[in-house]
C-alpha cells in the first residue's frame, strides 16, 4: 500500500475517483461495499446519488467517528463495520451487491498523524498500526532476527540491501531501542551512493505491510469478494505497489479465464467464464490528477464483472501467494 495524500485543502480527495464510479454505476441505484472506508470519499460520492446504498469496512478506530456522521446523515442507506475488510463475509443483508472497492492507499490524515508512525519523515517510536493489530513494527525491529528482518525487507520491500540493513539494525538494537530517524539514519548510512531522495520507501513499506498483515488481508477480501457480488456486479482494486498489483492481476486473469491453461485452477472451471475483466490493462490516473495529488501517479485501477452465479474456488491464490504468506508466520512470536 501507498499514500492517497491530497493538498491540504482537499483532505477527502480519493484517487481515480471518477474512473471508479463510471465502472460501478452508483447512479442507478444498488448496494455497494466500501471495503476501505477511511474519510469516506468513496462512500459519500456513491451516496450522493438516493437510490445507492453502502456497506463500509474500515479497521481503523478514527474512522469511526466520521463513519457516525455519515449514519446520522444517511440513514438506513450507510452501515458501518470497525473491522478488516478480510472479514466482508460479515455483512448482514438480503440485498444484491452491485459493486465492491478497494482503495489500498491510505489518507492524508493517516499519514500525517505521528501516532502511527508511517511516514520516515516523523521521529519517535516506530507504529505503522492501522488498527486492529497484535504487533507494532517496534516489535518487529525489536525482536526478530537478522535473517527474519532479511525476508521481511527482501519481500515485502523487495530491497536489494535487505541483509546489510538488517545485519546493521541487530548490531544497533544492543545498545538502544531503534525509533524511526534511527532506522531512517541506518538506512541512509548504508544506501550511501543510493540515488533515489527517499531511501528509506521499501523499508518503511515492508515493516507496514507486515504489521497490518496486508498480504494476507489482500487475498481473503479478494477471495471473499468474487463470491459476494452479485452477477453483473463489480469488483474495483484501486493498488499502489507493485506486490498489489501483481496479486490484483494474476487473481483477476485466473477468475476471467483470461489464461486459457492454469495449473492452479481445475480444467472444467475453464469451460464457463465467471468473470469479465472490464479492461485488460489497469486504468492510470490522468495527467490532470497527478498535477492535482503527485502520490496518485503510482495508482492502478483493475476491475472485473461477474458473468455468472457460479461459485468460484479460490485457493489457487493462496498455492499461488503461499511464499509471501509464509512471511506473516514470522510474527508468530511476537
């Protein structure tokens, strides 16, 4: 995940947000999930039209409050749920669900709140905690060893000098408690003829990915997802790294039978297409976006629409994913 960061003046600007709402239809009515709520971007534009409904998810506790707003304001047309959208099974309603989205970025608020920590650009302890968490990324630095560290940067950060760094943060951790301009400060030191200004990215990046279990997260909502919909209903990812993306597509190719051969998925679940991709190449932001909000250049857009009623197995995504997994079980002692 990356940063949905807006100007100042226009802190509830979602990304692509226009592309969104011309691939789900808010306008003819229908219920929609909000699978990452956050300051309610999505949900108030779809709801702006009378006929739409919105289920949202958000795990963090400050979304609540803005959440209350939009309940007191809507009505019987917005429900609210304080938990991960891995958990979208959850919802309690008879209705057909016209579309599901996902914005994997996080908001202004949220990164410019030292609280949690995600941002390099904050000295103090180390959080990344979005919410609903067992571990921080304190613990993580703290805690595990050199070869641990080393997984965590390589995949989930795909950092070319995971093991020095995490060789230097083991010898460094001896003698105090690392807090964030620390590792800030050791990565620096060690990316020293690294050209890129924001050294510190992938770092940052994995511990967040890790701490909020976003791989895992990722693939049970989307797993969970393409059996909520309702036929001729929409899933939209909006992802911002390259490990989103990759996890995003790979799943919408193989539910699209957009791979006539897969070794994952069973050959008589290729003779009915249970899904369409809406385009096969992602949907970027327009230049005009960009010049407006700079993160959004790292945005994609991917969708697809259910053609049938047919359930779909999806365990060929977990055999898939297994080795970025397999990295989650690292914290198990923490």
């Amino acid at each position: 995940m990356s940063a949905t960061i807006v100007p100042e003046n226009n802190l509830h600007y979602p990304v692509l947000l226009k592309e969104v709402l011309s691939i789900i239809s808010p306008q003819n009515g229908g219920t929609f999930i909000d699978c990452t709520f956050g300051q309610g971007g999505y949900s108030k534009k779809i709801l702006q039209f009378p006929k739409a409904k919105v289920i949202a998810f958000d795990r963090d506790q400050k979304s609540k409050l803005i959440a209350e707003n939009f309940k007191n304001k809507f009505k019987d047309r917005f429900q609210f749920y304080n938990r991960k959208f891995s958990e979208i099974d959850i919802i309690k309603t008879t209705d057909q669900i016209k579309g599901i989205i996902f914005d994997l970025g996080f908001s202004y608020n949220q990164i410019k709140d030292p609280s949690k920590g995600l941002s390099f650009n904050y000295k103090g302890k180390l959080n990344m905690k979005m919410g609903l968490n067992k571990f921080s990324a304190e613990d993580i630095v703290k805690n595990l060893t050199a070869k641990e560290l080393e997984k965590i940067f390589k995949y989930y950060g795909e950092e070319k000098h995971s093991k020095i760094i995490s060789k230097k943060i083991v010898s460094e951790r001896k003698y105090k408690d690392i807090l964030t301009e620390d590792l800030v400060s050791i990565i620096n030191l060690t990316k020293k003829n690294y050209t890129n200004k924001n050294k510190s990215t992938k770092i940052f990046q994995a511990l967040r990915i890790l701490v909020n279990n976003e791989i895992s997260e990722l693939i049970l909502g989307l797993s969970k997802s393409c059996n909520l919909i309702s036929k001729n209903g929409v899933i939209a990812v909006v992802s911002f790294h390259s490990i989103e993306d990759r996890i995003c597509k790979f799943f919408f190719n193989e539910i699209s039978n957009l791979r006539k051969v897969s070794r994952y998925l069973p050959i008589n679940n290729t003779k009915e297409v249970s899904f369409n991709l809406i385009k096969k190449k992602p949907i970027l932001p327009t230049k005009t976006e960009i010049e407006k909000n700079a993160p959004s250049r790292s945005a994609k857009l991917r969708a697809i629409k259910r053609s049938t009623t047919k359930k779909i197995d999806t365990k060929f995504i977990f055999e898939k994913f297994r080795y970025l997994l397999e990295v989650e079980k690292i914290t198990s002692r923490l």
